[in-house]
C-alpha cells in the first residue's frame, strides 16, 4: 500500500535524512504490520526525539577536561595511570579491575556525575592516552 500524500509531506519536512530513510524502509519494507503507517511513523520519531534528548543532556568533554583528569589520575595513582596506557597500547582494551578504579577516580575527581557522563569520560580519556602514547 502506497504511504499516503500527508504522511509522505510529514516525512520529507523532516531535517534528519537517516530519520527519513529508517521511516521510508520501515514503510515499505517487506513484512506483516500490526499497526498503521502514521502509527509507525509516530513511533520512530518520539523515539528519535527521545533518544536526541537523552544524548543531548550528556556533558560534552572538552579537551582540557580530559587533560586535566589525566594529570589528576597520573598524580592520585601513578601506578594505575601507567597499567592504563600499557593495557591500551598492548591490548587496545582495560581490564575491568583497572576500568572501575579509574571510574571511581573519575567519581572522586568530579563528584556528582551521572552515569553517563562517567562512561563518556572514560571514553575521552582512553582516546586521550592513545594520542600520547609514545
């Protein structure tokens, strides 16, 4: 069944051209539908409005953020901050043990973070010690 014109209208005003295109495969894609094109439609798009916003909400780590946790790590537990750039330069991967002593470190360093943030900190940071390995 062809989407109809008004649905196709919502469709194309829509900015995000991925958005558009999961939409239009889901559309016409093969497959059985329990429910209408406008249902489905709703459907991806809160879920893209939510999904926006829960990112959207996340700190974003500057640069100098990310050098400073690594001096504070290197100065609170030096031993620690060099099995981290070892395990990162050899493995490309941390061990789980080290992993949560560094998220608690981050904890310590700035109190009050969500989850979130903590994870997307550690993230930076292992980025971080890959662009100064020697």
């Amino acid at each position: 069944m062809p989407i109809s014109p008004e649905l196709q209208a919502k469709i194309d005003a829509l900015e995000d051209e991925k958005l558009r295109a999961r939409i239009l495969g889901v559309l016409t894609g093969p497959g059985i539908r329990r429910a209408s094109d406008e249902e489905i439609y709703e459907s991806i798009v809160s879920d893209y409005a939510a999904a926006e916003a829960y990112w959207g909400k996340l700190k974003k780590w500057r640069d100098e953020e990310v050098a400073d946790f690594a001096q504070y790590l290197k100065g609170r537990c030096p031993g620690d901050y060099l099995e981290f750039q070892r395990q990162e330069k050899e493995y490309q991967e941390i061990e789980d043990g080290l992993a949560w002593i560094v998220f608690r470190v981050i904890r310590e360093w700035r109190p009050g973070l969500d989850e979130s943030d903590v994870i997307g900190l550690f993230g930076k940071f292992r980025g971080y010690v890959r662009l100064h390995l020697i």
